[in-house]
C-alpha cells in the first residue's frame, strides 16, 4: 500500500440558527478553512509485476501537492424531531491540483 501523512491547521466553527422557520426546527451551519502539508514521498508509485512472471515494472500516481488550502461548508436542517436534511461542500487547493466535492444526506433517527 501507499501511505502518506498529513497535518491540517485551521479554523473550524458551528452556529445553530435556533427556530430558523418559526416552529423549533433548527438550521445548523459549519464550516472550516485551513492549511494542509502532506508529509514524505508525494508521488504515488508502486513496483508491479504479474503473476505469471516476466518483467516487473513502475505504476505511478497523479503527485500529491505538499501544501494546499482545505475548506469546507455545510448546512444541517432538522425537518422532524427524528430527520435531518443536509448539503456539505469540500474542497482542496493546492499549486498543482483541485479536489471539490459536494454531498447530500438525509438521516433518520429511529
């Protein structure tokens, strides 16, 4: 396998915008913005050869930046006492690649 480590500094916070549609249903938003430095080797490569012999040769990965911009942003709304509808954004930015993702969930508490 490939192994890289990671430290990530920064900012993260939470506001609960309590009765947001007047009936005690809350709107929860968060969100996070930080630094993050990769450690170590930042090129995937692994040494490959099949299974009936013959030569062995390299596969390398799409290199990893060592320092990029982390964000990330969300909303949770409490639709019943037991549901939860939610949307939440990630992102990565560095000087040589971009990683975005967008996610929705709903969760029921039973």
């Amino acid at each position: 396998g490939y192994d890289i480590q990671t430290a990530t500094a920064g900012i993260q916070g939470q506001l609960v915008l309590g009765d947001a549609f007047g009936d005690n249903r809350p709107l929860v938003a968060r969100g996070l913005i930080g630094y993050r430095r990769a450690f170590g080797d930042v090129v995937p490569a692994a040494l490959l050869s099949f299974g009936a012999g013959g030569p062995s040769f390299t596969a390398a990965g799409v290199p990893i930046d060592r320092d990029a911009l982390v964000t990330s942003a969300g909303l949770d709304w409490q639709v019943t006492s037991a549901a939860t509808i939610g949307l939440n954004y990630t992102g990565q930015v560095g000087p040589r690649a971009q990683d975005h993702g967008v996610k929705g969930n709903f969760n029921v508490r039973f």
